[in-house]
C-alpha cells in the first residue's frame, strides 16, 4: 500500500491520508486479490495437534 500512496502523493503534489487512498482504491474498484490464508507467525504443527486432541464435549 506505501508504493500506491507514495505515488498518488507525488502525483498529486501534496501527501493524502491513507484512509484517501483507500477510499480512491475502493471507489474505482480495486481490491485485494488474495486475502492472507493465515497469520505469519501462525504454528501450523500446533494448531494441528490441538484439532487432534481436542475433545467435543457431548
């Protein structure tokens, strides 16, 4: 998103707010093509064994 605003305020000639460029972004309909599937620092190996062991109480 910093490369979008930076040009948009170089191209502008003045700085906008982030939430502008957003605004400006949703407005012509852009939109993030790939939502992320997971957070990064997500343990993967973890939240596998807890869905193993995890107990459904009846």
């Amino acid at each position: 998103m910093s490369e979008i605003k930076q040009a948009l305020d170089s191209r502008l000639k003045r700085k906008t707010s982030l939430a502008a460029t957003y605004n400006l972004l949703h407005r012509h309909g852009w939109r993030k093509l790939a939502p992320d599937k997971r957070h990064p620092k997500a343990d993967v190996p973890a939240q596998d064994e807890w869905k193993k062991n995890f107990a459904i109480p009846s």
